[in-house]
C-alpha cells in the first residue's frame, strides 16, 4: 500500500456496491430504443443479469462478454452513445443507488474524504455518474475513439482487478492521498486488488469467493439492500429541516437554507458484463 501522508479517500466499485443492477441491463431500455442494440441483445443482457446477480460469473465468461461487447460497440458514435446516457441518466439510475451507499457517500464527504467511483464500465458513462452522485474523481475503461469519433471496438485502458489499483495508486500519488487510511468498498473478488490497496476495506454483497476470503482476512462485509431516489432523499432532509423552529434573530430580516446535493454517476458496468 501506499503511504501518501494527508488526505483520505473512499473508492467505491459500481455494480451491485453503489447500483442494485448491473448498468447495461439498466440502460439496456434507452440503448434500444437509440437504435444501437436490438431485442435479442436485451434479452440475452437480462438472462446474463440474472446469472451473474445470482451465481456469479468466471474471469473467462466475463471476458468473453468484454469480447462480445468490444465487436457489438464498434462503430457507434461516442457523442450519441454520451446523449443516449445524459439524457436517461437520472430516470433509468435514480430508483437503483442503495440507500446505504448514498449514506455512506455523505458520510464520507463529511468526514472530509474524497469520494471516488471506480469502474470497469466506460468513462462516458462513469463520468456523468460521478457527477451525479457528488463524487470528487473516478476511474473508469477506456475505449479507443478513431478519427471520426467512433468506437474502434478495441480498449485503451480496462480498469478492471490490478489495473483498478494501480489507478487508484496513480491517483494517490498526485492528490496525496493516504491510502492506507482510505477506504475501499466492492462485491467482487476480482476487485480483491482494489481492497487490498488500502487500509480500511469492506466486502459488501461479496460473491462467494470475497465472501469467504474477507472472513479469513478480518474484512469488514456490508449488506445493501435498499435501493433510493436520490431526490426523495433531499426532500425528507428539506421537510425534516422546515419542521425544525428556528427562533428569529433580531438583525436579521430574512433567512434562507440552501440545499444540494452533488451529482455523480452511473455506469454501464462494461456495458453487459464488467466486474470479475
């Protein structure tokens, strides 16, 4: 681990950490009627869903599902797949982001932490999620862009197991973060990498594998399980807030609460099948 002195973060993994779904099938409804993927893709992304919410998937399904997904995006533009996202971003994620994630998120901000979204899912979806979510970076894959600002169906950057870390390392080192006093959170063992870099992780909704391995190794294990509208959470905060009497104070003729909450993040956890 590194041993930046500083400050702190908290690195949260997407699918099944943050969301309750896995993101393609979630946004599988806008990338259909987009006219990018056809019927068949959605259904065969809903079968996988279940699969892998249930049983779990090896490292090489899911990398055959990478492969197929690779061949499946050559050719989209990236500034449309970008507008499919921004435009169903807030209804297709808003009802599956865990309560208990969101919490741990204001939590960790008010705490004076760094929150960062890390993802296999591609930047153009984990960017935006980010941002909806209040997060201060992420990390996320890259797809290679040719001239033309088409997807090539080939990856700059898969941040994915130990590629998660070294990222998560890199950005340690120029934001001086502290990692062994930082915080991790993911469901995977193939994101074992990413717990392991730094001082505080914590198993939640593992599979099996994590599941017994953060056993073995003294992990922290979380359940999420209820699942929130962001914006219904603002609104119980302002109605618990407006319940409160504040007594006048003399020089003052007005007063006013101003509330926000930051905006982050979705992400296509590679599209059909990211993760392990």
């Amino acid at each position: 681990m590194t041993a930046q002195a500083g400050k702190q973060a908290a690195f949260f993994d997407l699918d099944k950490t943050v969301i309750a779904r896995a993101s393609m099938v979630a946004f599988g409804r806008p990338l259909y009627n987009g006219g990018l993927i056809n019927r068949r893709t959605v259904l065969r992304a809903l079968y996988g869903q279940l699969v892998y919410l249930h049983l779990g998937a090896s490292d090489e399904k899911l990398e055959r599902i990478r492969e197929q997904v690779l061949r499946l995006t050559r050719g989209w533009e990236q500034a449309r797949v970008a507008e499919i996202i921004e435009e169903a971003l807030e209804q297709v994620v808003d009802p599956i982001i865990y309560a208990e994630a969101a919490d741990l998120i204001d939590l960790h901000r008010a705490a004076g932490r760094s929150v960062v979204i890390v993802s296999a899912s591609p930047a153009e979806i984990v960017v935006p999620l980010g941002r909806y979510l209040g997060a201060d970076a992420t990390i996320a894959s890259k797809t290679h862009v040719d001239e033309t600002g088409r997807y090539t169906g080939t990856m700059e950057f898969y941040a994915y197991g130990e590629f998660k870390a070294e990222a998560m390392r890199a950005l340690a080192q120029r934001e001086g973060i502290d990692l062994d006093e930082s915080y991790a959170y993911s469901d995977s063992y193939t994101d074992l990498p990413m717990l392991e870099a730094v001082g505080h992780p914590v198993a939640v909704n593992p599979d099996r594998v994590l599941a017994r391995y953060a056993r073995e190794h003294g992990y922290e294990i979380a359940r999420f399980v209820q699942p929130v509208r962001l914006r219904d959470r603002v609104r119980d905060v302002r109605q618990r807030i407006s319940s409160v009497s504040v007594p006048p104070r003399p020089a003052l003729t007005a007063s006013a609460v101003v509330m926000g909450v930051g905006a982050s993040a979705f992400g296509i956890g590679w599209w059909l099948g990211r993760k392990r």
